[in-house]
C-alpha cells in the first residue's frame, strides 16, 4: 500500500511525487501514456516557479538547459520593457520546453525514491474512512491512503469523483503547430512583424532543426476536430496573406480560451490539482506554473496529514488557498484574450492600457507581479504585517533558500539566534546573520531592523518579529503550521 496515488505524471504530479517524498511519504505516479510526452505545450518557467526550484536546490540544472530573459510584453503583450522594481532575486523568465522541465522533475523524484508507473491508466476508485482502492484500465487494484488528480483537463478523476467544473465556454481556437516552411526565414521575419502590428495571437519563431513553431488563429470554434495540415494553410493565409510553404508538421493541435474551476479541490481523501482543478487560455503562460505551484502547497501538508503532524486544519488550507489563485488567473487569462482581440474596442481599450502601462511603472510592475504569481498573499493569521502571507524571498546571498532544500520551513534572523525552533528542528532550519540587504524588499527592511520572519516549508511567511529578541506568537505559529514540537 502507498501512502499517496498521483494520476499524471506531468510538472504538477512529478513535483508534488517529489515534495511528498521529502517529507518520507511512499508515492507512486500512475500516467496512461506509454512515454513521456514529446511536445512541449509550455515554454517556460514564471518568477514564481523559478523561486521554486531553487527552494529545492534545482535551479542550476534548469538554468543550465534553458535561457533567461527580461523582456516586456508578457501580460497581453502590452509594454515593452521588464519592471525594475521586483521583490525576488530572481526576477526574471527561464525560457525552457516543457519537455525538459518534466525531464528535470522526473530525475528529481526518482532520485528521491517516487516510483512512476507509465501506460498505466486509471479508471475507477472507491474510498474509505482509510483509503482508496484505485483501478487501472487493466483490471488491477493499487491501494493508497490517498488519491492525487494531476491528470489535466479532462481529469478522470475530477469526473469519477463527481466534481462540478462550470466555467465559460470555448469563444475562439488557436492552432499551434510545429512545421517546416519553405519561405526564407528573413521573410518570415518580415511578415510577421507586420502581421503582429494588429493580430497578437500570431507568430512564427524557429525551432531548430528547420521547424518553426507556428501559433494562428483558428476559424470558428470546431471542438474535438483534429485540425489538418490544409486548415492550417488556410488559416495562415487568412491572418498573413501567406501560407509561408508550411509543410510536414511534426505536430498539429488546436486549444480554445474556455474558462472553467472546479467547484471543490478534495473530496475525502482524494485531491485535485494542476489543470484538473483548473484549465484557461495559455495567454500569458501561467497554467504549468499555476500546477507547479499547486504542488509546492499541497505537498508538505500532505506529508503532515500522513506522518501526523499536521495541526487541525491544516490540508484544509490547500483548496482555501490555492482555489482563489486560481480563479484569479482565470479572470486575468479572460482579460488578457479580450485585449488580444482585433475588434474596435478591444483595439482602443488595449491603446488606453498600454499607454498605461508605458508610462507607469507601478502598472507594469502589478501586471507582472500577477501573471509571475509573486504578488500572492494566503490569509494566514497572526496580524496584519505586509510580509505575512506573502511567500518570502531570497536573503542572506542565497543562504535562506539553501536551508529549505530538503523541504524544511526556516525562521530567518539578523541577529545571533535569539530566537529559537528547539523541537521542530527536524522541520524548520534556523537562518541567523543575515541583516538584509537595501534592495531586499520588506523582509529585508525587517531584518536589518533586527527582527526574525518564519516561513512555511512553501516560502510563504507566517511570522514576524519585528523587535530584537522579541518572539511573541513564534511557537503558537510554530504549532499551528508544523505541528507539536518533538512529534515524529
């Protein structure tokens, strides 16, 4: 028996395998698919997402097979510059295929012992007071404590566990393909600056190998129908005046802007997470960060709910709050497609935001902050500080970050260690000296005035002590976030 069942095996399942398994859980990823995926349908990692890996000391290998980037233009492709003013040390984009980022992550779960099944499809389960039977596609029985839904959008187990998933219908398609072509690059080049002038939702960049990944608008909405090499063409046309000798696509696809959240993240013992509690346009490239960090909550209170440490509550607060982040992004994605369309008041309402957005930095700065999700805040009690809630940056040249590789939270000071994490030292590391550096945002500000901040094993803050010495309320949100000290 497994302590915990994931269903999928995409970013969301392979980092949630790996955040259970630093905490000691036995997980097994179950995945339909034969094979990894070979298509990358993401491009890239968000601030958010990069903080992530380097909480869990993964960073440099992603860094080493991806590009980063700081460039404007991601929120609707308004603005075309990078705001400066950030609270991360690393605020930029990581420009990496989804194929190499599940590659990462799969290397990184195995490594720490999730075993993953592929061509191992789930069908059916049923759940008790002590856990779920869960039935594959080939007649077998796997049973678990718990059950993970990370299988998409069209989550087997969101429909079996009865989930309602409303939302706003598919309004317009977009054909994504990677083709050769046959006109000079220089010229597609030139066409498609001119093109994108007025149609946002096109373009063409290259690949490698002589492919070209080629985005186009759809024409009309035509569901389940596998788009082909000729519709292509003739959507090209219609949007560029050219069909750019598009030929041999190695991959044809078609995705709409529905909408849709789904009514409830757990029901019992089983979960949702990733695309399976939420699907949106990919405008503005959020939805594998948004599962990624669906992962990066869930897991350590998993873990906690399994071993037992877990204060009452506590795996509560996953859906209470994750669901409206995710509702959130829903409402941002609906606003991004309506700046992106060609009609006259979309067109002049997009005129008006992006004067906005050009002339002021705090404009810039907040579309960002919540298309990079750095600008979430969780209610998280314990007063009314402007960090608590808010996931903490990196401090102290990268130390911080460091301490919470194996999955720990961290209490963070500028002194010596005059507080103190005395029977939650198995959960929480103690950062000391660091004082905060003038361009280190509010936790910077706290630290150099000789506070102390501690953060959940997920970066989010969930205590400050402002004062030197001063630790009124550490060890009640000590208890309430990692247990009883001493419990194993």
């Amino acid at each position: 028996m497994s302590d915990v069942v994931i269903a999928g095996a995409g970013p969301t399942g392979l980092l949630l395998a790996a955040e259970l398994r630093l905490h000691g859980a036995d997980v097994l990823v179950l995945d339909k698919d034969p094979a990894p995926y070979a298509w990358s349908r993401a491009l890239g990692l968000h601030v958010r997402s990069i903080e992530i890996m380097a909480q869990r000391g993964l960073l440099e290998k992603f860094l080493a097979r991806g590009r980063t980037f700081r460039v404007g233009g991601f929120f609707a492709a308004l603005g075309d510059r990078w705001p400066e003013g950030l609270d991360s040390a690393h605020a930029y984009v990581l420009g990496i295929p989804q194929t190499v980022t599940e590659e990462l992550l799969t290397a990184h779960a195995t490594g720490l012992g999730a075993r993953i099944v592929r061509g191992a499809e789930v069908t059916g389960f049923a759940q008790d007071a002590e856990g779920v039977d869960v039935r594959l596609a080939d007649g077998s029985v796997r049973r678990a404590g718990w059950l993970v839904g990370c299988d998409g959008g069209r989550s087997t187990v969101r429909s079996l566990l009865g989930v309602g998933f409303p939302g706003e219908p598919t309004r317009t398609e977009t054909l994504l393909a990677e083709a050769r072509v046959t006109l000079p690059a220089d010229e597609v080049t030139a066409v498609v600056t001119e093109v994108r002038e007025t149609q946002k939702r096109f373009g063409l960049g290259p690949m490698g190998d002589g492919y070209w990944r080629i985005v186009v608008p759809a024409r009309g909405v035509s569901g389940d129908v596998a788009p082909t090499v000729e519709e292509l063409r003739a959507c090209l046309r219609a949007v560029a005046g050219t069909d750019f000798g598009v030929r041999e696509p190695r991959r044809l696809t078609r995705f709409g802007d529905a909408t849709r959240l789904a009514e409830r993240y757990r029901v019992g013992r089983v979960l949702l997470a990733g695309d399976a509690a939420h699907i949106h346009p990919p405008t503005g490239g959020q939805g594998l960060n948004l599962g990624i960090q669906d992962a990066f909550n869930l897991g350590w209170k998993l873990a906690a709910r399994i071993t037992g440490r877990a204060a009452d509550g506590l795996l509560d607060t996953y859906e209470s709050e994750r669901r409206p982040v995710a509702a959130e992004v829903l409402e941002n994605t609906r606003a991004q497609m309506e700046l992106l369309s060609t009609t006259p008041g979309a067109r002049a309402v997009r005129r008006l935001l992006g004067e906005l957005v050009g002339s002021y930095e705090a404009v810039n700065q907040h579309l960002i902050e919540k298309l990079t999700a750095i600008g979430v805040r969780y209610e998280v009690g314990g007063g009314d500080h402007p960090l608590l809630g808010r996931r903490l940056r990196d401090l102290g040249g990268g130390r911080v970050y460091e301490a919470m590789h194996g999955g720990r939270g961290v209490l963070v000071e500028s002194g010596a260690g005059r507080c103190s994490v005395a029977g939650w030292e198995d959960r929480v590391a103690h950062v000391v000296g660091v004082t905060g550096g003038g361009d280190e945002g509010p936790a910077g500000e706290v630290l150099r005035g000789g506070g102390a901040i501690l953060a959940r094993p997920d970066g989010h803050v969930v205590w400050t002590g402002e004062a030197p010495g001063r630790a009124e309320g550490l060890r009640e949100a000590l208890e309430r976030w990692f247990g009883t000290a001493g419990e194993r």
